[in-house]
C-alpha cells in the first residue's frame, strides 16, 4: 500500500468526520441565517417535485443502508444471513434506491445547470455538489457489477471491516483494501470528500431534519383566543 493510500483510506476519513462534526456546529453557532436548504421552488417548479422526491428518497435509504451494513459486525447477522446473502440484498436494494437517487439528481442538475432563471441565482457550491452527488450515484451503481463477479460476500466483508476499524480507532484498516478495485476506493474517497464540504454547503439542513424528531418529546403549547371577551382555558393542573 502506497502513502496515499494510507493517508486517504488511513488518515482522511478522520479529517472529513471532524470537519463534518466541528463545521457543522461552527456554522449553527456563527451563521444560523445560512442554515437553509436554499430551496428554488418559487423560482420555478418543474422537474423540482420529481427530482427532489426521488433523489430524497434514494439517498435517504442509501445513507441508511450503507450505515447499517458497514457497522453491524458480522457476528451479529451470521446466524441467519450470510454474507453472500447480505452482499445480493445490498445489490438489489442499493440497485433500484441507487437508480431513484441518479434519476433524481439528474433532474436537479439538469434544472439548476440549463434554467437561465435558476442558474444565475445559484451559488457556485449548489453546482458543484449536485455534480459531486451525480458522480457518487454513478460510482455507486458502476459497483454492483463489480459486486457480482465475486458473490461470497469476501469483499463486502473486508469494506465493511475496514469502517468498523475507523470508527473504533484500530490499526489495520487500511490493508484491507489492498485488493479492492479503483472504483470502490473512488466511491469511497468521493463519499468521505462529501463529508468534508458538508458544513460549507446546504446540506447542513439534513440536521433540522433530524432536529425535527424533538416535536415528538416537546410539551404541550398553550394557545391562547384573541376573540374578544374569551378567557383563555387553564388547565385544571395549573388552577
């Protein structure tokens, strides 16, 4: 394994995740006008319903997928699945999500890049990150024939290994990779590269939408009647 190797699958993944983290939290503290998705709906609307919503959906379940597949250890699912089971279930559901998600930002960058109205109100990041996401989709799906010259599931083992090993701060990750193809290390260095502008574009509004489980715990408002001559209703345990 070459240093490149070692510093982009070795040393970056911890980078982008505290960039990710710190940016984040930065920019929530300093520049809370900014936290927005920015959306060009009132613009015009177009391919904007259809792209927004497959694109949405393919990588919400794409992020969600790949989490779970590359953190759950082994043992913990191999007494009902193996991993050549688990690698063709990741093929088929990533396949038709992957497809979703590359429809979907095919649309959105086709709008933002050739809408003359759209484009001159967009800043260069929307652009770039919309090709960034067109490119990743396009690694990801150009994967899973690669993924099904070797069936075992060996592969997928030593990917999802080599994630485990990151976020538990063990040594011997990056040797893991040294029989994976150019096209999963690109997936993978693009994916982490997504992370690491993650705060300096409007991809931060994924937090609000996480933040939007609070309203699920939050107490109850008391709204008051502005009709004249009505008194507001207290609770009884508050008379």
């Amino acid at each position: 394994m070459s240093y490149l190797d070692h510093f982009i699958f070795g040393l970056y993944p911890y980078i982008a995740l505290s960039v990710f983290l710190l940016g984040s939290l930065i920019r929530f503290d300093r520049d809370q006008y900014t936290w927005k998705s920015d959306s060009s709906q009132l613009l015009r609307g177009g391919q904007l319903r259809w792209g927004s919503n497959l694109f949405h959906v393919g990588v919400l379940f794409l992020l969600g997928g790949h989490s779970v597949g590359m953190l759950t250890p082994h043992f913990m699912y191999e007494h009902f699945m193996s991993a050549g089971d688990k690698q063709l279930l990741a093929m088929v559901s990533g396949g038709v999500f992957g497809v979703m998600g590359f429809i979907g930002v095919s649309m959105l960058l086709h709008r933002r890049w050739f809408d003359v109205r759209i484009r001159v109100n967009s800043k260069t990041s929307d652009i770039v990150l919309l090709v960034l996401l067109w490119v990743q989709f396009a690694l990801g799906l150009a994967t899973i024939p690669l993924s099904a010259q070797h069936l075992d599931g060996g592969m997928m083992i030593k990917l999802a290994e080599w994630a485990q090993r990151i976020v538990t701060f063990r040594g011997g990750a990056v040797e893991l990779l040294s029989e994976a193809s150019w096209i999963f290390k690109a997936h993978m260095f693009l994916g982490m590269s997504i992370f690491f502008i993650f705060p300096f574009t409007r991809l931060v509004h994924v937090w609000s939408g996480f933040g939007t489980l609070a309203y699920l715990v939050r107490p109850y408002q008391l709204v008051r009647s502005r009709r004249m001559g009505m008194t507001p209703r207290v609770p009884p345990s508050r008379r």
